[in-house]
C-alpha cells in the first residue's frame, strides 16, 4: 500500500487547479443510464471512485471509453442489466446511486446493500422509502435490496425524514420517469444535487425547486442523452484553502466555485484568514497565525461535515480552544487518535471535539482511515515539525485527484512511496 510522506515546511504559496466533483460525477454516471443513446461527461476527476462508478454503469451494459483523463464517452443504448454486485458496491456505497435510474428505464433494481462505513452505520432507508412511495415493491434478503414494479412509477409526495445527498438524488432520478408529479420535501439542497437537477433537464425532464427544501418534479415518458461538464469539487477546494491557512500561506484557488464555499469562507475568515474571490478563484492569505473558532457540521448551505476532519487540523494549532461538533455522522471522528499522535489537545464527548491548539504539530506515523480524515493527516504534515509517514492512502485516493503533485507544485515537500519501494531499497 502507498505511503505519503510529508516534511513540514514553510508557507504554501501559487495557484492550485480544482478538479470536477467527486459527489457531483457519481450521480451523473448514474443518471446516463436513463436516456438510451450517447453521452459525454467532462471535467470528470480521475479517482478510485469515479473508476468505479464508470465500471459499475459499464457491467449494467453502457459503453463506456474514456477519450482523455477527465472526459467519458458513455452510450446506454443497451441496458439490460439490473444488479449491482457486491464487489464493486462493497469498495463504493455511492454505488446505490443506480437505484433511481435502473427502475425508472428497466422497472428492477437489484444493488448489494451498502454496509456500514468507517463515519457511520449510513443506512439508505430514506432512499427506499422514497422509491417505494413512487410505487415500487422493495425486498430485502441475502444482503441485496431487490426493487420492482410492474408498471410506470407513479407520482408521489414524498417527505424526508433527513436531509440525505443521495437519497434525494435517487428519488429525483427515479421521479423523472414516473407518471404524473412528484414533491420531494425536505430535499437536501447540496449544489451536486442542483448539478444534477440542470443534468436531468438538458436530458428533458421538467425539475423546479432544486437548491430548496422542496423539488418538485413532473414526469415526463422518455429522456434523450445530454451532455454536461463537472462542476468543481467544494471539498477539494475547502481542502487547499486550509492547506494555505494551516502552513501561512499566500494561496490562489482556481476553477472553483466561490459561491458553494460560503461557510468555510466565513469561518477561516472568523479564523484571522484574509479572503477574497471572484466568479471561479478564490485568494487565501493567512499571514496572521490562527485563532480558534467553533463549528458545528450542518447539510448545505451549513458548514460541511466533509471539511469537519480537515478544519480540526487546522484547529490543532490555533491560538485557543474551540468546539466542533458532528452532526450529520455519528462516527466521524476517526482522524483524532491519528492527530493526537501528532502531538494534537483533543478531547472528544459524544459528537464533539474540545480542541486545544498547541504552537506546532509534530511529525508522525499516523493512518489513513477514510479519505476526508486522510485530508486532515496531510494538512496536519504540512504544518508540523518533522516528517509525517501516512499509510493507507488508498483512502485519499478516492477522493482527492493528483493531491501531492498539487502540493508540491505549491511548495510542499511531499512525495508518494508506492507499495513494495522501502522494501527494494
Ligand atoms: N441517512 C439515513 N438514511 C438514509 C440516508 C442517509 O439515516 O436513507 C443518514 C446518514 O447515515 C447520515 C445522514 O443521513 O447520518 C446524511 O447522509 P447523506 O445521505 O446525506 O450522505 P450520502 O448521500 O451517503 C453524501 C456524500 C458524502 C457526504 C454526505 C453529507 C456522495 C457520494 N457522498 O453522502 O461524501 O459526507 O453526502 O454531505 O455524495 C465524502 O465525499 O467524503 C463523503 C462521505
């Protein structure tokens, strides 16, 4: 397994290029399998997980090639599969995402049901009620969701118990085919869920409410193939904009969406960091040391749980004490034994983190546990005094395009250690 190994340094300083969303590519993958006929998909970020959603649509019959490193040619003329197997589900939960589509064109959808995960236990009840309001039967048994319906999905109101990413996205990729209309409330409002939403309009569907609490959707009989680009990755941005204010940098961000970054904004510039941006760059400056500030996780347009590991980081070395709360996973902590180790004050009570920034962090052994925690080690190495060994980063893999190339082009002195090297030396 690849190692990252990291001497802390000084400030980062240039420009970073953000690559296209994670979470907004998964469901476009998903939604081509409603339209028969060919798609392109651009800006699409090279990752573990994006390979494995192509492969996923390709063993339900796409076509799928790859023209260049962001873009994907994919034709569902012929979709004749149904299951999702477990070895591709079990290495993805996003992979449920099929869901929606597989039973709006083919009337089945059979997925492995996705187990728990290192943030979480992540159940898809709300997916499946959802889908079962639309008119679908659901059976659960052998470790698969199986879900029919014999006839065309049937309109529905459907209110959410949670707000859930892709929940809601499995419903609306569901609702566009299904007879009559359909009001999802409750809807997370996340901008991959609006990403999706003008998709599946350019493919025809009639969608309006996306980006509220309540999307309502009138289904149409048919879809033709569209294409679309990407929208840039929040996460990846909010990562490298920490990376500037956790080393005092001087960083340019760009081919990033400022306006999807208005809580982390707020709270780096709570934080002491200078910020300023225009339509697609964002400047951070973080000359005056950190103060501590509290966060507390919340859907979209709140403070995203998928920054809460990287921004405890940056907190471990705050002038001050403050409190971050979880509340969107009951497990997402992992990260902290790992910053402890590197010389990080925390201390955990239920679903929050008392942090008491120390002056420097130290470098470590620590692990990788799951890709956002994998984020929070790297930003921790940078900053910290000495050399920082992370293992496992397959988990950054997945998540996170050309991350160390990024960083170095930014002055990090980072390189990878592909498996089985300290062993040849
Ligand atoms: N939940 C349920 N029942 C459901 C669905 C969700 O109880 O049927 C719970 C979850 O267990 C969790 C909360 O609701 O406690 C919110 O989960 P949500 O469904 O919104 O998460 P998700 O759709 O599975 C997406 C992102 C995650 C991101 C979350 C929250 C994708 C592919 N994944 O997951 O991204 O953390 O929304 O914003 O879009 C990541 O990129 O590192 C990542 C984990």
């Amino acid at each position: 397994m690849d190692k990252i190994i990291i001497e802390g340094n000084g400030p980062l300083a240039g420009s970073v290029k953000i690559s296209g969303a994670k979470n907004a590519a998964l469901p476009m993958f998903a939604a081509t399998l409603l339209a028969p006929g060919a798609t392109v998909l651009e800006n699409v970020p090279d990752l573990m997980d994006t390979r494995t959603i192509a492969k996923l649509v390709e063993v339900l019959g796409a076509r799928i090639e790859k023209t260049d490193d962001s873009t994907y040619a994919i034709d569902c003329v012929e979709i004749k599969n149904h299951e999702a197997p477990y070895s591709l589900v079990k290495t993805m939960r996003a992979s449920c995402l099929v869901l929606g589509p597989l039973l709006a064109r083919l009337g089945r959808a059979k997925v492995s049901l996705p187990g728990g995960c290192a943030i979480g236990e992540r159940p898809i009840d709300q997916h499946l009620k959802g889908l079962s309001a639309l008119g679908a039967t659901i059976d659960l048994s052998h470790g698969y969701v199986d879900i029919h319906t014999s006839s065309r999905l049937k309109g529905a109101r459907i209110t959410m118990d949670i707000i859930t990413v892709t929940g809601v996205m499995n419903i609306m990729m569901a609702a566009v085919l299904a007879d009559g209309e359909t009001v999802i409330e409750n809807a997370a409002r996340e901008p991959e869920v609006i990403a999706l939403a003008d998709f599946l309009r350019s493919m025809g569907a009639n969608i309006k409410g996306d980006g509220t609490a309540t999307i309502t959707i009138e289904g149409v009989t048919s879809l033709k193939p569209a294409s679309t680009t990407i929208i840039p990755d929040r996460i990846e941005a909010g990562t490298f904009m920490v990376a500037a204010a956790i080393t005092g940098g001087d960083v340019t961000i760009t081919n990033a969406n400022p306006k999807h970054m208005s809580a982390l904004s707020g709270k780096l510039k709570e934080a002491g960091c200078e910020i300023s941006a225009d339509d697609s760059k964002i400047h951070v400056l973080a000359k005056n040391g950190i103060e501590a500030v509290n966060v507390t996780t919340a859907p979209y347009p709140g403070f995203p749980t998928d920054m809460q590991a990287q921004f405890m980081a940056l907190m471990s070395m705050a002038r001050g004490a403050s409190v971050i709360e979880e509340t969107i996973f009951e497990n997402r902590f992992m990260h902290v034994a790992e910053l402890k180790r590197m010389g990080a004050d925390i201390k955990l009570s239920g679903n929050s983190a008392m942090i008491k920034g120390i002056k420097k962090l130290s470098g470590a052994e620590v692990m990788a546990t799951d890709l956002r925690a994998s984020a929070s080690l790297v930003l921790a190495g940078l900053s910290a005094e000495g050399r920082t060994v992370i293992s496992r980063v397959y988990h950054l893999d997945r998540g996170y395009e050309l991350m160390e190339k990024k960083l170095e082009k930014l002055g990090a002195i980072i390189r990878r250690e592909p498996s089985g090297e300290s062993k040849k030396q």
